[in-house]
C-alpha cells in the first residue's frame, strides 16, 4: 500500500488531473485516504446486491488491501479471429479505438518531444520496439492527413482491411454496401481529422464523393500467414522474435522531431458520453461491422453503450438501502468511535434477500527494529538535506541502513551503482537528486515528496519498513 501511495504527489487544482488516467476511482481515492490519514466510506452497488467497507485511520485495513478477484477476460484468440458474441466485437472496436486514437497518437508525441524515446523503445521486449516504430512511422509520414480528404481516404482504406481483406484472409465472404459502411467511414475520418487538428465534415454526400476518388488495392491472400487459435499461440506471436533489418530501416526512415516540429497531433481520449464527438458512433459501427463479419447479432446503440462503457443499470432501492448503511458508519465516525467492534462492514442482496454485517478488518502490523508500524505510518521528515544526511539520520535515528531509495519510478541511490555516481549524487539536495534523475522539476504546488526505502536492520537483515514523506521547506 506504501508503494501505491508513493506515485502520487500531494495537492494542488492539478494533482486531481490523474483521476482519470486510473483504471479504478475507488483505489485512487483510497490511495489518497492512506497518504492523508483521512477516513474512507467505500460503498457500491451491482443490480440488487449492495455493499459498505469502513476504513478507518490507524485502526482498519485499507480498500486497496484485499481486492476482489479479477474478471474473467476474453480471449485473445477470441477477440482478433474468432468472436462469437457481441461483447466480444464491442470489447475488439475499444481496442481499435485505443489503438488507432490514442496509442500510436501518444508513441507519436513523445517521439517528438522525448529526445530519449527511440533509446527507451529499443529497449522493449519482443517485437515491441518494431510495433512501436512502424506505428510511429504511419502516423507521422506513410498516413499523416493534410486535409478532411486525407482523412476520408484512410478511413475507407482501413475499412478495407478491417472487414473485408482480414476476413477474406480468413475465407469469409463480406456482404456489400450497408449504410453501416458508410457510419464507420464518416466515424474514422472524423476522429482522425481531430487527431491532427483538421476541420471535420458530416456531409455525407460530400464525403461520399470523396470516396469516389480512393483508390483501394485489390485484395492478394499474404503468404504465411499464421492465425492465433488459442491464447498460447497469440502470446507466442507476439513475444517471437525482433526484425532487426526491419528495425534499422524504421530508424533510418524516421525524419528527425525538428523536422516535424509543424505537426499538429493530439491524442483521443475515449468518451462515451459525449454524443458530438463520434467516438461512440466509431465503436457501434466497428463493433457492428465485425459481427456482421461473423453473423453474430449487432446491438444497436444504447446496449453497445452499455456494454463498451461496462455500464451496469443502477436500482433505486439498492441505492437507498446502501445510502443508508454509510450514513449509520457516518454518525459513528462523527461521534468519534475509536472501537473496530462499533463499526460494520455491510453486504446486502435483495434478490434472497441477504443482509450481513461483518467487523472490518484491522491494520496488519508489520515491525522493524522492535517498532511495530501498519500501512497508515510513514517517517516524517523535514527538508531540505544533502542524500548523504538523508542516509545518516535514518541510520543514526532509526537504526537502519538505506540500500536503496526509489521516487516513483526513479531509483536515486542503490548499493550498486557506480562509487563515482553515488559520490556524486550524495552531495546534492533531496529534491536536487529527485530532479536530476527523474530530468523534469518539481511542480510548484508540490510540498512534499514521498520516497520509498529498502533497509537492512541492526541485525543486517532485510526489512520492511514505512514509507518516508520528506517535506519541502515554503
């Protein structure tokens, strides 16, 4: 739990900007509950079941402690060559969208912006660097749109290739002109045109007349062609081997940043809800056209909607009922409780019906040096001082020495790394090795930060110990 709270940094308007790129709002914001010491009502509801968790500073676990198990996924095999339900071709047109919107949007600009990306890309295993490159490559030179047509173009090309030649690859039969063709060419463009800053059309006589001038490359079976038949077999495609020739010659083709520096890309993040940014019109038309492909029933709009958002339809009396349970673990809380026995975790299900209560579960102690510590502790430490002191003072007061010191994903210190470099870095100020290594400064709003220690005890063994909040001066 230390280790999730420590990838965040405290306050400030901009610090809540990280919301949204979190798969899940309620580990996020417990997550932030722990760090601050604050208490934490979680509460959800699925149809007629319903639940309360109470988390309490210092006295229970945490939301994030113990985790539901994981839903069951599709797949691989399922989702790229043989679907047999619209969930599956919805789950494939999300893919798409981040794939075609978002990803390669992203590799883009940070290959712009990052004079670092192609020594980290290299880096990657398996054929991920070759993915990467190519995609880059597309989207800044073989692709890159210079007007709505452009635009339009791409769209009936990937069309092409989507649901007609990859279905061909697999000896299937496409039928012909549906007004669902012509929704996922609109749909594609659009998107594509506000990837790269270029003003969108919806006039479909006048993009249908577009399309008249795209000249589509028949069809030639690709030889060699090995179709994933189970989830083994993907993985195994996927992890085979790097081009190395290819790789070179991706490199070599990419213009330089400079040169590009006039491009205009931004990537999309998916919205469901918004009804003008054809971003669902993508998905249901996608979706709909690959269940076609494989006589599977389409689903119309709302239920795609459903679906691709994971929307479950909420009940009135589950909610209330719920509501409910919170407000009467509130009025304990507002009275200042301190027992775990005082308070409930609840879990109803109005179908049976069922109603349990249950304690919370406490704070599992863990203990250095005769210290017992739960994951609600942390060291509190005012900077600013040297890493040489930072070492010395957790020797000296706490009795344990630091063999390695990690911020977020940046290692600052570690027992083997080069003398000349620890030499170096153990004279400079905390937040001078912070920006040093990580190569971008502290946010102003910033006020403290929070590091992560690997010690070894008196005894010279390893030993877990809380995470440190090392605050800035004003």
């Amino acid at each position: 739990m230390q280790a999730q709270a420590a990838s965040f940094q405290p306050t400030g308007k901009r610090h809540f900007s990280h919301v949204r790129r979190l798969a899940n709002g309620s580990i996020y914001m417990d997550r932030r509950c722990v760090y601050y010491r604050k208490p934490l009502l979680e509460s959800g509801t699925l149809g007629t079941k319903g639940n309360v968790q109470v988390v309490i500073p210092h006295l229970t676990e945490s939301y994030s402690s113990s985790q539901d198990p994981p839903e069951k996924s599709i797949p691989i095999c399922t989702l790229k060559n043989f679907p047999n339900a619209i969930e599956h071709t919805l789950q494939w047109a999300r893919d798409e969208f981040e794939g075609l919107f978002r990803q390669c949007a992203e590799n883009s600009v940070q290959y712009l912006k990052d004079p670092r990306f192609m020594e980290k890309t290299l880096k990657l295993p398996g054929n991920q660097p070759l993915e990467v490159l190519e995609g880059v490559k597309q989207m800044l030179v073989d692709e890159r749109p210079t007007s709505f047509a452009d635009c339009v173009a791409w769209a009936r090309l990937r069309f092409q290739d989507q649901y007609n030649n990859q279905i061909r690859q697999l000896l299937y039969n496409f039928p012909e002109d549906q007004t669902l063709h012509m929704d996922y060419i609109v749909a594609a463009a659009n998107l594509r045109a506000a990837m790269f800053g270029l003003p969108k059309c919806t006039d479909r006589e006048e993009i249908a007349r577009v399309l008249k001038l795209v000249k589509v490359p028949p069809f030639e079976p690709r030889q060699g062609v090995r179709i994933a038949v189970t989830d083994a077999e993907a993985q195994q495609s996927m992890g085979g081997p790097t081009d190395q020739e290819r790789l070179t010659i991706l490199q070599k083709e990419l213009p330089t940043p400079t040169c590009l520096k006039d491009v205009k890309l931004a990537p999309l993040e998916f919205e469901k809800d918004d009804d003008t940014n054809f971003h669902m019109d993508f998905i249901v038309a996608a979706s709909n056209l690959r269940a076609t492909n494989y006589k599977i029933a389409p689903a119309d709009r709302l239920r795609s909607k459903l679906i691709a958002g994971k929307i479950i339809p909420a009940i009135a009396t589950t909610t209330s009922l719920v509501a409910g349970l919170v407000c009467l673990e509130l009025y304990k809380l507002v009275q200042g409780h301190n027992k775990l026995e005082l308070y409930k975790n609840g879990f109803v299900n109005l179908a049976l019906p069922f109603f349990g209560f249950s304690e919370p579960i406490a704070a599992k102690k863990n203990e250095y040096n005769n210290h017992e510590f739960t994951l609600w502790d942390r060291f509190e430490v005012q900077g600013e001082m040297t890493l040489r002191e930072f070492i010395d003072y957790f020797k000296n007061e706490h009795g344990i020495e630091i063999t390695m010191l990690s911020q977020g994903v940046c290692m600052l210190y570690s027992f083997f790394m080069p003398a000349a470099k620890v030499e170096e870095r153990l004279k400079l100020l905390m937040s001078e090795v912070v920006k040093k290594v990580s190569q971008r400064p502290i946010d102003p709003h910033v006020r403290a930060l929070v590091f992560e220690l690997c010690c070894n005890d008196k005894d010279g063994e390893d030993v877990e110990v809380p995470y440190v909040r090392y605050l800035l001066p004003k």
